[in-house]
C-alpha cells in the first residue's frame, strides 16, 4: 500500500498522511507540503515509514511543519541519535 494524502482547504493546513512511507513516495510527500506556510502532518494512521521516509519526516520537521499523531514506533524512528558516550 502507497501513502494517501488528503489536503482540505483549511489553515493551518492539515495533511493526513496514511499507509507505509516508502522511498517512493518521498518526492509525492515534499511535493504535496510545497508552498504551505504553515503546515501539520496529521501521521495517525501512519504505519510505518523506510530510512528515506523517515529523512523525509525529519527535514519536514527541521523546516517548522508540525507532525501529529505519531505512533510509539515512528516517534523512535523520528528521535534524534544520542551521541555514544565513550
């Protein structure tokens, strides 16, 4: 299954993001949150997303959009590395 994104005419605007988040569909993503000044990714029903989809997630949260409804596992996928203590 391929994510769906569904955008309502709404501010700030809302993207519901649903499915597996693969490589593939990274571009479809960034495309869809160009130009939305301010932006919430609605994740909930979110199942799981690959190394690219997560980089994806990240630079969309580094670029101020705010991301909701996240699952146990995508907040670890999401969290930051710690630096290894020596």
């Amino acid at each position: 299954m391929t994510i769906v994104i569904t955008r309502p005419p709404v501010e700030p605007q809302v993207l519901k993001v649903d499915g597996h988040l693969s490589a593939e569909d990274t571009d479809v993503l960034l495309r869809a949150c160009e130009g939305i000044a301010r932006l919430v990714l609605d994740l909930s029903d979110l199942r799981s997303a690959d190394r690219r989809g997560v980089g994806a997630l990240r630079a969309l949260r580094s670029r101020g959009v705010t991301l909701t409804g996240l699952s146990p596992y995508l907040e670890l996928l999401l969290a930051e590395p710690r630096p290894r203590e020596a």
